[in-house]
C-alpha cells in the first residue's frame, strides 16, 4: 500500500502544527486556544528510525514521536515496520503503570499517524550516555534503574502473571517482530562475519575484528544466547536499554524509547545496562586529560555496576516474596512449600539470570566495538590510536566474559575483572 491510503503521513511543521490543533487533549495540554503562532517546534530525533520533535505552548511543552516506515539513518533501502509505535506506546503504558517515576507519560497515541505525544522530560535532564562522557556521577542512577528493571521484569513475568495472561501477553508483542529481526542480525550474527554494515577502528582493529569472526567458542556462546533471545518469552522488556535509552539529572532517572519491546529473556534488558557501563568505564582513559585522570570516576562506574545488579537481587527477590502467594504460575506455594527449598529454587533462578546478563551484556560490548553501531563514548574519543586503545580492552573483556560467564559467582568478581583490565 502506498504511505498515503492508510492514512499515514510523514509529519513535517506544518502539518504538525495543524495535528495539534486538531487534536483536542493536545490543544489543551498546550494550551493553544487557536493561538497557534505561540508554539515553538524543535526537531532533535537524532536517532535512528524517527521523527522527534519538541514542541513548546503556552501551558506546557510535549515530545511527539513519528515512526517512518525505513531506517531513518540508511534511508528507503532498509524498509522498517511503523507498527512499532503500537509496541512503544504500549510498553510506555504497561511500563509507567508499573514504574510510573521513571517512565514518561503517554498523552496520546495515534495509530494511523504510528504518532506518539508524552511528557517532555525538561532540561537539565540530559542522556545518560552524555553524562558519562561529561564525567558526572549520578548518586541515585542504580537505585532507579534497579527499581525499573526489577518491578518491569518480575511483574511481567511468570512469577506474578497466571500462564493465561502470559501468553496473552506474549502472543501480542510477537508481532514485533522486525525490530526483534534488527537486533538478531546487528547483535547475534552480523559481528560474527564479513557484513557489509560491520565497521570498527581501522586499521587499528582490522585483526581484532577478524579475531572475532574466527573464533569458534565465541561463536558456540553467541548461538546459545540467540536461541534465549529468540525462544525464551521471560519477561515484557524493553529491548535497548542502552545509557541513550536513558535521560537523567542527579536525581532524577526516566526511561526512553522501549520500541524494541517484546517478550524476550530479563537478562537482555539487565546486561545491555551492565554492558554499556562497562563501555563507559573503557571509554574514560580516552577521555581523561590533564588535571582530570578520570580515576575517581572510573571507581564510581565500577560501585554503580555493583549496586544496579546488587540492588536489583534485592528488590527482585522482595517482590518475589511479597507476592508468594499471588497469581503466578512459576513456583506453586503447594509445591514450593518449605523455606530451605523456596530459597534453593530462588538461589537457582537468579544465578541463572546473573549468567544471562553477563552474556547478553558481552554480546552488547562486542557489536558497539566491531558492529554497525557504535557508542558515542568511545567514537568522541578523536585520536584514533587512543580510542583503538579502549576500544580493544573492551572487546577482549566482552569476549572473556562471555566464554567464561559461568565462573563468576557474584558482580563483585566481574568488577574485579573490570578492574584488572
């Protein structure tokens, strides 16, 4: 079908201008009252995939948020479902209605248009991923991402939703199935051979990127954690959430652009976090400079990977003892009935869910470092050498961690490793 008879058209001011007008809750929310010359309208969708634009009225401003059906950053070449947008604006709902301090606030969603308008999340917020290159510790950031990831995963899963209203849920989210498609290729497979889309530090890392392609037990470990991605429905996660997924101030921790959503292993949501902490810890010796040695800093990364899975165990298995006797179909009270087995079965599934984050959070290190996407904090490093430097610790860290994730026993022997890089 053409883009114009379903009702679809790419938003440019204009015709933003007279959406919003017509929209009534966003008339009001603005505050427009016809008055339409007040709006100041800001495109910043420097992403991949969308248009973004911030709109200022009178009374408040608001993010609008239109999937184009392509990859925005490749063009019309690499065609792209718009149905995303339905899968982002109900995570955002399902995810606020569970976290509702770290996600923004869904004002309307238009199908036809694949257009959402939520809270504007006002400076000083900025990207987490900015703040770690600028060097700023957040002393609440793992005490928030923790509480996100360990009521989103468990209040998602089988451990509080009956097996009915799983698959319910399960079976609505497959159909998400292009970004999930996305992430397959650019994560689980494309690293691992000659891709037209592949790119890294070169000539720097020309070996180390052919290292990876030639190394079979790397390649056993990245088809294990595909076949989790790809079969295991765990948990309602979010799919990218990387430190740009992420905007913050010192105390405050919200939660973007959950369009990768679907039902997918926990560990993916938790590594991808851990991994690109690390990413940011690599990246620091690139950014250090006279008078500033980023040591201190480095030190505050390694206490906040610490303290998200730390805290995250805590709050998760609390969640888990308070709704023992609730809905959930994993563990039966009738089964599960003494206290030595309740906290064997606990112990059982959260180191399995540790060895998960760790590998999915290697494989996530591993694309950013030899991948078609790169990390800004590594790319604003502008001497090639120096960044080549950071870029090939991380990447024989990923490889380790993710041959050897079933030997640590605990974070803190991860940040030992980290450590002794």
């Amino acid at each position: 079908r053409s883009m114009a008879s379903d009702g679809f058209r790419p938003l440019n001011e204009n015709l933003l201008v007279e959406y919003l007008n017509a929209t009534p809750v966003l008339a009001a929310k603005l505050g427009l009252d016809g008055e339409l010359d007040s709006l100041q309208i800001k495109e910043v969708g420097d992403g991949n995939l969308n248009f973004v634009y911030i709109v200022q009225g009178p009374r408040a401003s608001v993010v609008v948020k239109q999937a184009l059906p392509f990859i925005r950053c490749i063009g019309e070449s690499w065609p792209m479902t718009k149905e995303r947008a339905y899968f982002e604006v109900s995570t955002l709902q399902e995810h606020g209605r569970l976290v509702p301090d770290h996600v923004p606030q869904v004002y309307h969603f238009d199908h036809e248009m694949c257009l959402i308008a939520m809270r504007y999340i006002e400076p000083p917020h900025i990207i987490l991923r900015k703040g770690f290159i600028q060097g700023i510790q957040y002393p609440l950031l793992a005490d928030h991402i923790s509480e996100y990831l360990a009521r989103t995963l468990f209040y998602t899963s089988l451990l509080y939703l009956s097996t009915t209203d799983h698959k319910a849920a399960v079976a609505k989210y497959c159909a998400n199935v292009e970004l999930c498609r996305l992430t397959e290729q650019v994560i689980f497979s494309d690293p691992y051979k000659v891709s037209e889309y592949n790119r890294w530090t070169s000539p720097h890392l020309d070996d180390d990127a052919k290292a990876v392609r030639e190394d079979n037990a790397l390649k056993l470990e990245i088809a294990q954690l595909k076949s989790k991605f790809c079969e295991r429905a765990q948990a309602l996660i979010h799919g990218d959430l990387h430190t740009g997924s992420v905007m913050v101030t010192v105390d405050s921790t919200q939660v973007i652009d959950p369009e990768f959503s679907f039902y997918g292993p926990m560990g993916f949501d938790i590594g991808a976090f851990i991994g690109n902490l690390i990413l940011a810890y690599f990246s620091q010796d690139g950014h250090a400079e006279n008078g500033n040695d980023r040591k201190a800093y480095k030190e505050w990364i390694l206490v906040t990977i610490a303290d998200t899975w730390n805290l995250f165990y805590k709050k998760f298995t609390a969640l888990w003892d308070k709704h023992s006797d609730g809905p959930g179909e994993a563990y039966l009270p009738e089964i599960y009935n003494n206290a030595e087995l309740q906290s064997l079965a606990k112990r059982t599934y959260m180191e399995d869910l540790f060895r998960d984050s760790l590998g999915f959070g290697a494989a996530k290190m591993i694309r950013r470092i030899v991948g078609v996407a790169h990390v800004e904090d590594l790319e604003s490093i502008e001497e090639p050498s120096r960044r080549a430097e950071c870029e090939r610790k991380a990447l024989n860290f990923a490889k380790m961690v993710m041959k050897e994730r079933n030997s640590f026993r605990d974070i803190n022997e991860v940040v030992s490793a980290i450590n002794s890089f």
